[in-house]
C-alpha cells in the first residue's frame, strides 16, 4: 500500500509538473503569435495559388499558418515535398526551402542559379531568402549572398 501511495505521488508531481510546463510553453509561444492563425489551404489568395500553381503543381499543401502583416497577410506554409514557404499575399516569396530535396529551380532567379551551377556543381540550394538582398544556403552549408538583381555580393561566414 505504501508503494501504491508513493508511486501514486510521484504520477501526480509527474502530472503537476507536465500540466505546468506545457501551460507555460503555451503561454510563452502565442505571445508573439497573437495574429498568426492556421488556415484552409483553399483560403490563400489567389496570386499564392498561382505561384504555387507555377512553381509546384500538384504537390499537396500540408499546412498554412497566414500571419496578419500591417494591411496584408503572409503565409507559411509545408508542402508534401518536404518544400516549406514563406511568401506574402502578393505571392512574392520571402523564402523557400528544402533542406531533403533542394529548392525546385523554376523558384530561384537565373542569375543566381547560373552562378550555383557554374561555382558549385552539383550542389542543390536548399535555402533561398528574399528580403533586401538574396540569400542562399547550398547543401554542403555554404551560404551566398547576392542582389536583389542576382549579382553575387560575397560568402557569407
């Protein structure tokens, strides 16, 4: 009895302290998440279906979480792929990636792709990030930095 007491004890701490730190990841995750919300991959505007459409067809939306930005929406989404987006509602991709397969090449401007091929052979870029310059991550952890007009700028370290 008195180890059915004590194993019965230890459960509720078990339980106490379980309760307690998942109230606290949960309070401490929406602080900042207050305007982010999942949603229906069929509500995505249409300029993201179309990217999606050109970029990735018939690849299955596993998720979308849009976050309210100001007066637009952005979205990040998972494809089935493996493939997981960020782009806004404009359908401007922010960043792209697919750190399994690479990033599908019709997404990552000519220049740059150009560039890859010629300086690094065979080496998928499994990252690609848009914000005021273009910044890649290729498969052997080598990461590059270009212009918004796909000219190389420097490695990054």
């Amino acid at each position: 009895n008195s180890r059915n007491n004590k194993k019965r004890g230890i459960m509720k701490k078990f339980i106490s302290i379980s309760v307690f730190a998942i109230a606290a990841i949960l309070s401490f995750s929406s602080c900042d998440k207050e305007d982010e919300v999942a949603i229906s991959p069929s509500a995505i505007s249409n300029e993201v279906r179309a990217f999606l459409d050109s970029h990735f067809q018939g690849i299955e939306i596993q998720y979308v979480i849009q976050e309210r930005e100001r007066r637009s929406y952005d979205y990040e989404m998972r494809l089935s792929d493996g493939t997981r987006i960020e782009i806004n509602s404009n359908g401007d991709w922010m960043e792209v990636e697919n750190y399994d397969k690479g990033v599908t090449a019709s997404v990552i401007p000519g220049k740059i792709l150009e560039y890859v091929n010629q300086n690094y052979p065979n080496t998928a870029i499994v990252d690609i990030e848009r914000d005021r310059q273009i910044d890649i991550k290729l498969k052997n952890g080598v990461e590059l930095i270009f212009s918004l007009d796909g000219e190389f700028i420097q490695m990054d370290f």
